[in-house]
C-alpha cells in the first residue's frame, strides 16, 4: 500500500514549458472552437476571447508549475508534547474535471495526527491547492492530497474528505441541480482505528 502511494504522488505529469510560440498555438484551438460552435472570432466582443481563454487556463492549472513536496519543505516542526488531532477543515477548492472540463468545487476537510513533527497550518490548504489545479478527478484528488501529507510528514494518520458539487451533473448530461459528491481517504490509524476515525467524523459534524 505505501509503494501504491508513492506511486500516485510521483508519477504526475512532467512540469510543463509554457512558451509563447505554445501560448499562440493555444489560443488559436479557441479560435478553432469558436468557429465550431457558430461563432465569430473576428467579430469585435470575441477579439481577445481566445488570450483570456488561454490565461484563465493558466492560472486554473497553475498546479501542474508546481511541485507540492516543496510547499511542504521548510514548514515542518518538532513538537513532541502534542500528539492530538489536528483538523482544517471548510477549504473552499475548486477544480476542473478531466472528463469535460468543467468545474467541481467544494470543501476540503484535512487532518493529521502528528509523530513528533507538525506542519505550517497554511500548507494544508496549500496541498488541496496545488493538486487542485490540475485536471482532476475527485477521488484521485482527494487520495494525492491525503498521500502527499503522509509521505511528507510521516504523521501517524491522515484523513482527507472532499464534498462537491460537479458542473458537468448540473450543467449537462442529467442535470441533477442538488447533487453532492463526497470522497473520503483514511491512511493510517484512521483507517486501522475505530475510534480515532470517530473522532474525525464528529469534528466534522461538529460546529466550528
């Protein structure tokens, strides 16, 4: 199960060279889309739809620039007195599917109990960042997040879950206005501990 783990954390696509010659190849494809929806790109309201296209693609995939065992690195501490669960949860995160490219957003819920090191609180939402910025699917985003924390950290568990609401539901296909999907990844004593994953699922219910 670890080699499993680190093998979803370490075969991510490359960081991609984003060059301008790339960049011009890109927004000509929204020229070419646009033209095959029945639109015009010429016309005046259209001019520079395909570079803030292509910039908007940029920033929502910013995560593929970044690598998230680094944003962890230098935020680890020694803290041996405190061996409680530590819980962040309600991360707003939004992503874009690798189906349809639509997006999915929700809350993150992310806890870890500590083996004598803890983390900056900030990287946590960090971790849900990076990995969220990329074509995702959401089970596979909520177990890289999980993974990238344990391997890191080296806590004695982690548990992440991920409640969204889905465009490519809603939007098209059957349309299903109020669903939810919830995922959930328990590594560790919380997938080997009943009491330990009790004490999770309460917080959660729990009010802030």
């Amino acid at each position: 199960m670890a080699q499993d783990r680190k093998s979803l954390i370490h075969n991510l696509p490359e960081r991609s060279t984003r060059s301008e010659r790339d960049r011009g190849k890109a927004e000509d494809a929204v020229r070419t889309l646009l033209r095959y929806i029945g639109e015009e790109p010429g016309r005046e309201g259209l001019l520079r739809t395909p570079l803030r296209v292509v910039k908007a693609y940029e920033f929502l995939t910013e995560g593929y620039q970044q690598n998230p065992k680094t944003a962890i690195n230098g935020a680890l501490f020694v803290e041996e007195d405190y061996q409680e669960m530590i819980l962040c949860k309600d991360l707003d995160f939004y992503s874009l599917c690798e189906h349809h490219m639509l997006p999915f957003m929700g809350k993150a819920h992310v806890a870890y109990l500590p083996n004598k090191r803890i983390v900056g609180i900030s990287k946590l939402a960090r971790m849900v960042e990076i990995y969220c910025r990329r074509l995702q699917v959401q089970e596979r985003l909520t177990t890289q997040i999980a993974s990238t924390i344990m391997e890191e950290i080296e806590p004695l568990g982690v548990a992440v879950v991920l409640e969204a609401e889905h465009m490519c539901m809603r939007m098209r296909g059957v349309q299903k206005q109020n669903s939810w999907v919830t995922t959930s990844a328990m590594l560790g004593v919380f997938r080997t501990n009943h009491e330990t994953r009790h004490e999770f699922m309460n917080l959660l219910r729990d009010g802030r």
